[in-house]
C-alpha cells in the first residue's frame, strides 16, 4: 500500500465509498444524500488543505483522508483532518496507516496540534483508533448527532498536542 497526495484522477476511486459511507449516515455529519459535485468540493480541498488516498499496488483506491486548518487566522496553527475506509479495505490497517500519515504529514506542515471536532460516539472503532494514535477526549456535545439506528449519540472533541 502507497499513501500519496490524491489527484483528481483519484476521485472515480474515493466516490463510492465516500458515498457509501456518507449515505449510511453513521459516522459523517455531512448530509446523507450529497451529491457527486458537493461532495469532491468539500472532499478535495484547495491549499492550505491537503488530500491524501491510499491506494494498492495496482492503483485501486483504499482510503483517503483530508487535512485542513480546523480555523481561519489565530486559529490556523491546529489541523483538522477527516478519514474514510473503503468498506472492502477495512481491517487491513488502511485507516491507522492514513492516521499515521497525517500526522506526521501536519507536523511537517507546522501545525502545533490536531483537533477532530465531530467523532460520533458511536463510532467505538475510530475512536479507539484515535485513542491508540495519542487523542484524548477534550469535549462532548450530549446528543449532538442523530444516527439512524441509535438515536441521538454524543459527538466527541478529540485533540492532540503535536
């Protein structure tokens, strides 16, 4: 597995499961039915931000990530960054490989710390995931998120100090 900036030409390889995953409506807080056009804008962010994909040796999209400043101005020395597995690629540490990757890649961008500001609660396979790559839970938003099945769960603040 290779972990490279994403290219335009990677976007037909994260669509379908960024669609997948957005659509099931468990773990993203973006609306359930975005569309193609929206969802690459938010997805393949301009400079500062950066995305990355993982992709196998004969090129198939894995998963990706983004990282971006988590604020504008006084704000813009904390990373935000936002991670998606293709369903057929979970459990071959693709998601931990990412995590890993963007953090060194924020260090070498200056960054002084990384902030996730929306982990579903629910979602106990990030955040322990999270938790094993040095996050710790600093906030909690009580029902902050309506998941299909569960009801209304809390959404994590998660932060490291880098």
């Amino acid at each position: 597995m290779e972990i490279r900036f994403a290219t335009a030409d990677d976007w037909p390889g994260i669509w379908p499961f960024l669609r997948e995953i957005v659509s099931a409506g468990e773990t993203y807080t973006w609306p359930r039915d975005v569309d193609e056009a929206r969802a690459r804008q938010m997805w393949l962010v301009p400079p500062p931000g950066r995305t990355v994909v993982a992709v196998d040796p004969d090129g198939t999209v894995l998963g990706s990530a983004k990282l971006t400043p988590n604020q504008l101005g006084p704000g813009d020395h904390v990373a935000n960054a936002s991670f998606m597995v293709a369903g057929r690629a979970a459990g071959r540490g693709i998601g931990r490989a990412l995590g890993m990757s963007v953090l060194d890649l924020a260090r070498a961008d200056g960054y002084r710390a990384m902030q996730f500001n929306a982990v579903v609660a629910s979602n106990t396979r990030a955040v322990g995931l999270w938790r094993s790559l040095g996050f710790e839970v600093v906030g909690r938003i009580p029902a902050g998120f309506h998941h299909p099945s569960e009801g209304y769960v809390d959404l994590l603040v998660m932060y490291q100090r880098l």
